[in-house]
C-alpha cells in the first residue's frame, strides 16, 4: 500500500507539470522539498550533523540553512526529470549547456572506454538523461529503488534517450563488457559500501568505505575516468561539466586503487565544498566503523593541505 500511495503521489506531480508553466512546477518542487524538510526530521538532524561535522567552522544556523537549501534543491529536481521526460531533445538541449566535451571526445577516441564518476550532487539525473543528447547512451550502476513501482518509473525516465541501468550487485562484469565495446559507464562514488568491495579513502577529513569498482575497472581495462557535474543555473537552465581525466596512480604505487579512488573523491569533495548545499546530506556516508572488511587503522589518510595535494597529483 505504501507503496502505491508514493507511485500515485508522483504520478500527480508528473500530471500537474505537463499542465502548469514551467517557473510554477520548480516553485512547486521547491516548496514540496521545504516540506519534506519540516516532516523529515530523522534525515534532517542527520544531515545537520554530517554538515557541522565537515564544516566545523559553522554554526548550527549555518548547517540549517544549507540544509533548507538542499530540500528545496531537490524538490525542484524531481520536479525538473518530470519536466524534461516531457520535452523533446531539441527542447532539452536548448535549456543545458556543456562545458568540458573535448575532455570526453580525447578520452573516446583512445578506444578503451570511458567511466564517468560522480555523486547524489546537483541534477545528475538530468546529465543521465541529456548525456546522450551530445555523446553515445549511458549505462549506469543504480540501485535498486525499494518501491518497485518507482524504480520500474525512474529506469523508464532514463532509457528515453537509451540510457541502460544495470543493478550494483554483480555489476563488474557487465561494465568489463560494455567498456570492452567502447561504451561509457557512469558510477556514483559517494554511497557508503562495505564488503569486500570496500576501499577507505579520506572524504571531509574522515575515513569513508567507496567503492572500489571504479579504479580497478579503469586499472584493468586502461579505460578513462572523467568526473561529472551537473550544475542548475539562473533562468532554469543547467551546465553539464566534465572535468578533465583523472591522472591513474603510478606503476610503483603500493595501493594504487585506494590511490586512485582518493583522486576522485578529492574532485568530488572540491564540488561539495564550493556547492554544498547541492549535495545528499541526507545519506549515512561515514560508517567506516560498520565495515568489517576495512582496516582503518592501516589507512595513510591525507590529513594536512599539503598531503592532500600529494594525493591530487
């Protein structure tokens, strides 16, 4: 029943966007994520203190405020997939912009892949959806929504333009056969993991479990990693960043995916620190002490300014 109750709540919203103009549906997004924020205080107190705990210099205030901002954020981008899976490609393009499509095109050319990492940041269910306007379909790693019903909604949204979605557990060897065919994949980095899968890398000065599935898929198949944005700007419109590739770690490097999911994550934090109130707050992202598997104490986490740029480099 819940879940039919939550299927039926979107599919409402999905009716009344098709009516309304487009500036109404994003105030409609932005206030039903002010209401989500009122009546979500389990997630709510979580991400207030994830925030105060990677911004110490803040103040309670300031965390809240941030936070506000982020429901609203994502209120307006489930409003916005809503509001695109209406639009045509010549419609959709005209509201995005792309900055950084040579980095891709060099990286195609090389003829062995390319994997996009990125995280719950921004409106990166629009790039999954516009990726293909500019450059070849997508296949995503996505979990598994709980409600079946959205997830069979939310996979539909995103194979309009032929994204294909292919679930998180067992994915390694369907992303070896896509990359070995020169298709792109794209795998969001910052959900906690554990397992064996699990590598501990310093994300906001923490020890946070990722996965390692992205730096040993681009160390065995030599394929590219390029980090991806989407970031919503005035006037309703969006810019899709990608960021130059990711330098893979050094033949001699002793732990060279830990070192190469480091990078990536250092790109990803870059975004949040500058963007915070675009990022998932709301996820439970530092639980190293639940991950049986990883060793912290043996981890050589980055800690000053200067360790960081060695990191990056």
């Amino acid at each position: 029943m819940r879940h039919r109750i939550e299927y039926a709540a979107v599919i409402l919203i999905r009716t009344l966007v098709r009516f309304l103009p487009r500036p109404a549906t994003l105030r409609l997004g932005a206030a039903l994520g002010g209401l989500f924020y009122l009546l979500d205080r389990r997630r709510r107190e979580l991400a207030i203190d994830n925030l105060r705990a990677s911004f110490p210099a803040k103040t309670r205030d300031d965390s809240q405020a941030i936070l506000r901002s982020t429901y609203s954020h994502f209120g307006r981008h489930v409003v916005e997939v809503l509001n695109f899976d209406a639009m045509s490609p010549d419609q959709m393009r005209r509201h995005i912009e792309v900055e950084g499509s040579e980095h891709v095109q060099r990286a195609m050319a090389r003829g062995k892949g390319v994997m996009f990492c990125s995280g719950h940041f921004g409106s990166w269910e629009l790039h999954i959806m516009a990726h293909a306007l500019w450059f070849q379909p997508l296949v995503v790693v996505a979990r598994t929504l709980d409600n079946p019903l959205l997830d069979r909604l939310v996979e539909d949204l995103r194979a309009r333009l032929g994204t294909q979605a292919i679930p998180r557990q067992g994915a390694v060897r369907g992303l070896l056969k896509t990359l070995l065919a020169n298709q792109p994949v794209a795998i969001m980095i910052d959900q906690h993991m554990h397992g064996r899968s699990a590598v501990v890398v310093d994300f906001f000065h923490r020890p946070a479990a990722t996965t390692s599935a992205v730096a040993a898929i681009a160390l065995r198949t030599g394929a590219a990693l390029i980090p991806v944005f989407a970031l919503p700007l005035p006037g309703g419109r969006y810019r899709m960043v990608y960021e130059t590739q990711v330098d893979p770690p050094a033949g001699d490097d002793p732990d060279p995916v830990r070192t190469y999911t480091q990078r990536c994550t250092n790109v990803l934090e870059r975004y949040i620190r500058r963007y915070p109130e675009l990022w998932l707050w709301m996820h439970r992202r530092w639980r190293v002490e639940e991950t049986t598997t990883a060793d912290t104490a043996s981890v050589p986490l980055p800690r000053d300014a200067e360790a960081r740029r060695d990191v990056l480099q």
